[in-house]
C-alpha cells in the first residue's frame, strides 16, 4: 500500500514538474512574442511618395529597435498595409488591424486627410494613435484625447519662426510691403492668414492678397498681379506644385522680391531644386520641423542608421522618414518609462511632461497639437538649412534674397 | 491697363498650347465619333517621353519630337485597333467614353509604376528666359510652344487637306458607307486617324512638360479643361477648339489678373453654359458629319 503510494505521489510530482515545465516554456514564449504594430500607409496613390518615405522611416526604426532588443524585451513586428491614400481604406484597414489581428499598437498614416478618420476608429478601441504627419487643423478640432502629433508645431505655425526672425531685423531691413498668394486649402491659406496678421501688427502693409483654387494650373497672372505693386516680401500658402509655379513665374516676370516665403514646397531639399532649377533656389525661405542637423535627441543615430540603410547624404533625407522615427522613438521612450506598451497608460503618460524626439522636445495640449515651434530654412547655396532661431542656426538668414540665377 | 494686356499676352500664349493639346481629341471626335477621354493622359505621358529624352539623354523636347511623335502615332493606331475598332457603331460615342477612361487609368496606372507620383519639370535652358519689349514680358518657353502648336495644326490641316490619308479621313467623317463603296478602307482609316489625334500628344505633352509641372495624375484637370475647350469650338471641329482654346486662355488670365483666380475658370463655364443653351453644337460645330 505505502509502496502504491509512494509510486502515486512520484507519478503525481513527476506530473507536476512536467505541467509546471510546459507552462513555464509557455509562459516564457509569451513574454518573448514581438510587439505588433499596426499601420495603415499609402503605398499607392496620390501620397505614394511620401508614404514610402514614412515606410522607410518606421522599418528604420523597427530594424534599429530590435537590433538593440526591442522594447521591455520584446522584438517589435510592424504590419504596414496599403490604402491607396484613400481614408475609406485606411479607416478599414484600422479596424482590421485592431479587431482581427489584434495588433498591441498602432502608428498613424501619412497626411491629415488620412489621419483624422483613423486616430477616430483607433479612439473607439482605446488605441493610443502616435501620428507622423497630420498636423491639420481638421485633425486637433476632432478633439481625440488619444492623438498625438509627433512635430514640433501644428501646420498652422509653420509662418511664426519667419515673423519672428523679421522682427531681429532693424526696422530698415524689415519689408515694408507684402504680397500673398495661398491655394485654397486647410494646409495652405491658414498659414499665409497667421503670417498676415503677424505681419500686419508690425506694420507690414498689404498691398495684395488673393486665394487660388486647387485647379489652377496656370500661377503666372496671380503672379502678375501680386508683383504689380512692387511687394518687397511675398507670402505663398503653398502645397507643393503651386509653389514650383509660383517661382517659375517670377523668374519669367524678371521680379525679385527682398524676401520670398513660401509655406510648403520650398522645404523640400530633393524636389524643390529639381522643379525650379538649382540656381534659382538661394535665399527662399520655409518652414521645417526637422533637420540632419540638429542637435535633438537621437538625430545622429537616425541619420547614422539612415544612410548606412538606404544611402544618399544627410541634406537629402525626406522628413517624412524622421517624422515616421520619431513616432516610434517616442513609443520607445514612453514604454521605458511606464514599463509597459498598455495603451491607456501611453495615453495618460504622454499628456504630462516634455518628450525628448529626433523632432525636438515634444509636448502636447489635450487633444494632441504640439506647443513648440518649426524651424526656419532657407536655401543657402543650394543647400536647405536652417538659419533660424540661433541654437539651431547652421548658416546666417540671407537678405535681402539673392537674383535669380545667383 | 498694363496688367490688363500682359495678362492677354499670357492668355493668348497659354490658349495656343491648349489648342495643341485639344486638336487631338477634336481630331478622334471627327473621324472615329470616339470622346477620347484618354488623351489628357496620353499628353501626360507624352510630357514623360520628352522629359525622360531630356533628363537621360540631353534631347531638347522639341527635338525629341522626332522620337517620340512616332512612337505616340503607333500607340495610337495599336489602341484603335486593340479597344475601339470593335465597338459597335450604334454604341461608339458611349462606349468609347468608357473605354478610353479604362486607358487613361492604365497609363496613369503604368506611369505611377514607373516614374511614381511626385511631380517633374522638363528644366530646358529657355524654360524660364523672357524676352522684355515694351515694358511686357513674353515667356520664351510659351513662345515656343505657341509656334510649335501652329506648327503642328498647320502640318495636321495639311494633312488632312492635302493628302490621300486625309481626303481617306475626311470621307470617312463625311459619310463612312459611301466612303467605303468608294474603295476607302475606313477600318485602316479611322485607325490612322486615331494614330494621328494620338501623335498630336507628343508635341503637346512636350510642350505641357516645359510649362507646368506635371505627374501621373495631371490628366484629370486636364482632360476636362480639353474636354470644354472642344464642346465650345464644337465638337469635332480644329479651328473651333483653336479658337474657343484661344478665347479660354485670355479669359482666364484676364480674369485670374484683373479680378479673382476663383471667377476665372468660373467664367469660362459661365460662357460655356450660354452657349450649350443658345449654340449646342458649339462655335464651329456643324449640325451633320463633316466638320473637320
């Protein structure tokens, strides 16, 4: 009898060891399965380009991440589908993401249009939505306590670094006149607007002001007109193409105004040289909200990690790509500090205190507008730098703006 | 006053492009009763062609032509004969609609693939030079391409004025049964015809290259600017979309000029309007076959 039980209780404890052994193997897979991240980016369509640069920037940073041992331990995994740059599709496929692959996170698309929709579907699941590029003003006005725009200013402000390196100058240097031309578009006239009343208080008198439809293909006679009254300083509320017109009409117009500005399109450092001609660059001033050189945390091994991956040099890295770094960056910094990826948590944590990003030193009001401010740039032999404020200055802010062609 | 005539200057020197850019699709309207609404995509691809002769190998879009315009006319003849050769007569103008847009959206299509979205600029020397008289200023580039579309109309109305192909053309417009009895092969024909409206995109999308920037999806806008330029010259007929593309151009600048960017292409609808009510069949159009 003792010896039946002695055989049972060894049969029992081997069981036990067994079970336990199993469930710890278990339990160690569990805590050792990636990370999964969803995304919803335009691989097709009209953001296609900027969309593989986002792409780039996340596989980037997830290649990064996981080669120093991911995060709290954990590989991360990035599941990137397509959606056509259309927000029907990315709203869809958020959904897909969250209910059917259940994914831990998610990060958010490229532009505005497609980010207000689906920071909305990830707010209804309680997803923590950590956003490169939809900085609109239709995005914060949804009011989504789980959005955060990884920039350092919402569009809107890309204009103010510009007003308040004008107001550095003696009043003699400061244009007295300005001309504005803004595409009819939230991402492009508000900006020109904010300048205009910026502009306004320090005296800066409008001699023209015009807003132009999406469809205009032809800027040379709004050109002709801005130009009429001799402004020493035009303002465009530009998108891209509009701004490559605008410059090619003034070319063909023979006017060189003292300051020129333009709001998008003129930062880019590949495609502005290209649609306009190198030599007609210098001295165009815009906005950036990053830069290869800037001393914010981690930029150097971004840019490091950028070029040993994908080539080229420092001054021809998309933003899009250090925006897409930085979001993940950002995940990366929030986690080591809660100790956990729980989306509540992420939520909760970002909205106190300042984050250190590639972007700069982040911060956000309730419903996820950055508080700081963009760089001013400016093509200084042909080369896109920034010349504005000082600590971030790596050349002098020329004017008045050099002749076309010097 | 100054800005009045040097936005006329621009107007006029922008509608000669637009006519370019039209006569191909009044072209295919004519002979085939095809609404080619791929031809803003066929012109945008043509802008591809010349930029890519440009950027690779140094060919001025102008030269560049003598590439490319052949290589355009084949396409076109392939596309006629692949697509639209076997639609129904009864059911052309409607199903042409259709299957021209299903072109289109593959040559944006293909376009995108090859040369992705972002926007490109054919940057010649003279592309932003301006010759000043008078206290005006008159784009090189525009010049250019205002002489190259005369060029190209006159070589197109001499075409079809003067030689077999275009007596073969302009019977088969007339009257395609009594064309045929006759001994013209209408099939063959209409064929080359498309060849031709097609070719007429080569020149234009070299010309389109050097004024404005341009990417795969550009086709959109332009198609319905080309599409009213030829409703209001009349359907089918080249020198009424010269003119109403003329008229269009100096209505434009004028307006975007003098009053406001927003009432400029408004007006040119508002016009387009009046004369869909009063004029149906537009400045030129004739009210039977024949107008080409």
């Amino acid at each position: 009898m003792a010896k039946r039980m002695i055989a049972l209780f060894a049969v029992v404890t081997a069981a036990a060891v067994l079970l336990a052994a199993i469930a710890g193997t278990a339990s160690s897979r569990r805590t050792a399965s990636p990370i999964k991240i969803g995304v919803s980016l335009s691989q097709s369509g009209d953001f296609s380009d900027p969309g593989k640069a986002v792409k780039r920037g996340y596989e980037l940073w997830a290649a990064y991440v996981n080669a120093h041992g991911g995060i709290l331990g954990r590989q991360v995994q990035l599941k990137i589908v397509d959606d056509a740059s259309n927000p029907n599709q990315a709203v869809t496929n958020y959904q897909t993401l969250i209910t059917r692959d259940h994914v831990d996170l998610v990060f958010g698309p490229f532009s505005s249009l497609l980010t207000g929709p689906s920071a909305t579907i990830a707010n209804r699941y309680h997803y923590a939505f950590l956003e490169p590029a939809g900085g609109g003003p239709k995005v914060f006005a949804l009011k989504l306590p789980n959005l955060f725009f990884v920039q350092p200013a919402p569009v809107v402000k890309c204009g103010d670094t510009f007003t308040a390196y004008l107001k550095t100058l003696p009043a003699g240097a400061r244009p007295k006149t300005a001309s504005y031309a803004s595409l009819d578009d939230p991402f492009a006239s508000p900006i020109a607007d904010a300048m205009q009343a910026q502009l306004s208080k320090m005296g800066i008198k409008t001699v023209y002001k015009t807003i132009y439809p999406a469809e205009t293909t032809d800027l040379t006679p709004i050109v002709e007109k801005a130009i009429a009254p001799k402004p020493d300083l035009i303002v465009g509320g530009t998108q891209s193409v509009d701004a490559y017109s605008q410059v090619k009409a003034l070319i063909q117009a023979g006017y060189n105004p003292k300051f020129l500005f333009y709001a998008n399109g003129a930062n880019s450092p590949v495609e502005f040289p290209s649609k306009v001609g190198k030599g007609n660059v210098n001295g165009i001033f815009s906005c950036s909200d990053w830069t290869p050189t800037s001393p914010s945390t981690g930029n150097k091994v971004f840019v490091s990690q950028y070029i040993k991956r994908y080539g080229g040099t420092p001054f021809k890295i998309d933003n899009n790509s250090a925006e897409a770094w930085a979001v993940g960056q950002l995940l990366q910094t929030v986690a080591a500090k809660t100790g956990s990826i729980d989306n509540q948590k992420i939520i909760t944590t970002l909205h106190k205190g300042v984050w250190p990003t590639i972007e700069g030193n982040l911060s956000w009001d309730a419903y996820g507008a950055p508080s700081g401010n963009d760089l001013l740039v400016e093509w200084v032999n042909g080369r896109l730098l920034p010349v504005f404020p000082a600590n971030f200055a790596l050349a002098k802010p020329t004017s008045p703006k050099p002749p076309w062609g010097g | 006053m100054h800005i009045f005539v040097q936005a006329c200057i621009l107007g006029l020197l922008t509608g000669g492009v637009y006519a370019l850019m039209a006569s191909g699709l009044a072209l295919a309207f004519g002979v085939m009763r095809v609404i080619n609404v791929a031809q803003g995509a066929l012109i945008i691809l043509g802008a591809y062609l010349s930029y890519t002769l440009y950027t690779d190998l140094g060919l001025d879009p102008f030269v560049g032509l003598i590439v490319v315009t052949p290589l355009m006319f084949l396409l076109g003849v392939a596309l006629q004969l692949v697509f639209l050769r076997l639609l129904r007569d009864e059911e052309r103008e409607e199903l042409s609609l259709l299957v021209t847009w299903a072109i289109a959206l593959g040559i944006e299509g293909v376009l995108s693939l090859a040369y992705q979205t972002s926007y490109r600029s054919t940057i010649t020397g003279y592309a932003d030079k301006s010759w000043h008289m008078l206290g005006y200023h008159i784009s090189v580039a525009r010049s250019y391409a205002f002489i190259a579309s005369f060029v190209v109309l006159g070589l197109l109305f001499a075409i079809l004025r003067f030689t077999k192909l275009g007596r073969g053309i302009r019977a088969t417009v007339q009257n395609p049964t009594a064309a045929r009895l006759l001994g013209v092969d209408t099939r063959m024909i209409s064929a080359l015809g498309f060849g031709l409206s097609v070719a007429t995109a080569a020149a234009a999308g070299a010309v389109y290259g050097i004024v404005f920037p341009f990417n795969p999806g550009s086709h959109y806008d332009l198609i319905s600017r080309l599409l009213t330029i030829i409703v209001l010259g009349g359907l089918g007929s080249l020198g009424g979309a010269v003119v109403a593309a003329l008229f269009m151009g100096v209505t434009e600048s004028v307006f975007a000029a003098e009053f406001s960017p927003v009432w400029s292409s408004f007006t040119f609808f508002v016009v387009l309007i009046v004369m869909l009510v009063f004029r149906p069949e537009g400045l030129f159009g004739a009210r039977v076959r024949g107008a080409i």
